[in-house]
C-alpha cells in the first residue's frame, strides 16, 4: 500500500479535505491500492475527491472506502441536522466529554448523495470500475446504544421491517454504513462488467444485509 493509501477519520477535516480533494492531483497512476475510511462524508465535493484517488490507482489497483450509508435513519439524521447537535450528542449521550474540541471528532458532515450505495455505483460503471464488493452493515455505536435501551431481539425485528416496508425497502436502520472496494480497469481494453456489484435496495436484494458486525476497521477509526 502506497504513502498516499490511508486516510483516518481523524484526519478528514484537518488533512483528508485540503489533500484529496483540491485542484493538485495525486500522482498519477501511483498506487496499486488504496484505502480510504471515513472521509468522503466529510467533504464539500466528494466526487472531485474520487476522481482524484481513482486517477492515482495503477492499472488494476484497488479502491477500497467506507462512509455512512444516507439511505439510513442514523445517515439521514447525520446529514440533516446540524453539527451543534451531534456534539451535543456525543457528550451527552455517548459520554464523551472532549467531542468537538482540540480536533477530536464529530466534524462536519456533508453526506453527498453522489457516494450513498446506488451513486457510487453508478460512478464506478461511469470510471470504467469494477465494483468488487457493495456491503451494509450496522454500526457497532448504534448496536452497542440500542442493546442498552433494550431495543433487541423482537423489538429490533419489528422496528427493522417496519421501516423497510414503509420506506419501499430503500431504507434499513441496520444499514447505516457502506463499504464498497472497486478495481480500475487493467487497460482500456478492459470493460467492467456493469451487473458486477450491482446495487439493490436493502428490502430487494439477498444476504448482505444485516446487524453482523461490519469490515475490520483500519487504524485511527472508532
């Protein structure tokens, strides 16, 4: 994995904002494989971003980023209600008394559509992409706040295909992250394949969904 490869949460305001998105590229073909976690939400243009990372992949590297999931209760609050209220809820609720200060987290959050499941998937298709793997999966905050207000088993099931059902299937509340990797092509001979990774709403798709425990997380992610 090249220098360039890993960016942190910790790090999307303070550098993962001013390096992958401004106007001076990424070298060129550089890396042969490319991890970025927790930062595309973070920024104004995340596509401009994208761009940038996916002409910095090697011919057959690998793109691999991770980001809440907008088509989720916990990513529509997120997108749609003001930082104030997420430090708020941080200390009030999670207990941690630094949030918001010296750098520490939340930090402001865009949540663009252009990087919820079905438009990175149809970015992937535009950029000539591979979409390998385009998995949901439930937040461990979220497992670990609703076990303590008892919101499990039964409860949790009914709450769960009550809004998939209202929703037209498009939302699941155990869907609030998304972890998509995508392989650029080896050569521009090499087309991908569009139904490859294709991108189904929760409640009309098999597997993949659910409240297991999510990807391994890279170094620095909470």
């Amino acid at each position: 994995m090249s220098p360039l490869a890993s960016w942190s949460a910790t790090s999307a305001w303070t550098r993962g904002s001013s390096e992958i998105s401004r106007s001076t590229r990424c070298p060129p073909g550089a890396s042969t494989s490319i991890l970025c976690w927790t930062v595309l939400e973070h920024l104004h243009d995340p596509r401009r971003a994208l761009d940038n990372l996916v002409q910095a992949l090697a011919p057959g590297g690998l793109l691999v980023v991770g980001f809440p999931n907008l088509l989720s209760l916990k990513g529509l609050v997120t997108k749609f209600t003001p930082l104030q209220m997420h430090v708020w809820f941080y200390k009030n609720v999670l207990g941690n008394q630094t949030a918001g200060e010296d750098d520490a987290g939340p930090f402001p959050t865009h949540l663009r559509i252009s990087i919820s499941p079905p438009g990175l998937h149809r970015y992937a298709v535009r950029n000539n992409l591979t979409m390998l793997h385009l998995r949901t999966y439930e937040a461990a905050m979220q497992r670990r706040e609703r076990a303590g207000r008892g919101i499990v088993g039964v409860r949790w099931r009914i709450l769960r295909a009550g809004t998939i059902a209202a929703t037209l299937g498009v939302i699941d509340p155990a869907a609030t992250e998304c972890w998509p990797s995508c392989r650029r092509a080896a050569d521009q001979g090499d087309q991908v394949n569009p139904a490859v990774g294709r991108w189904r709403a929760p409640g009309r798709r098999r597997g993949r969904r659910g409240s297991g425990p999510g990807p391994p997380r890279p170094p620095g992610c909470r």
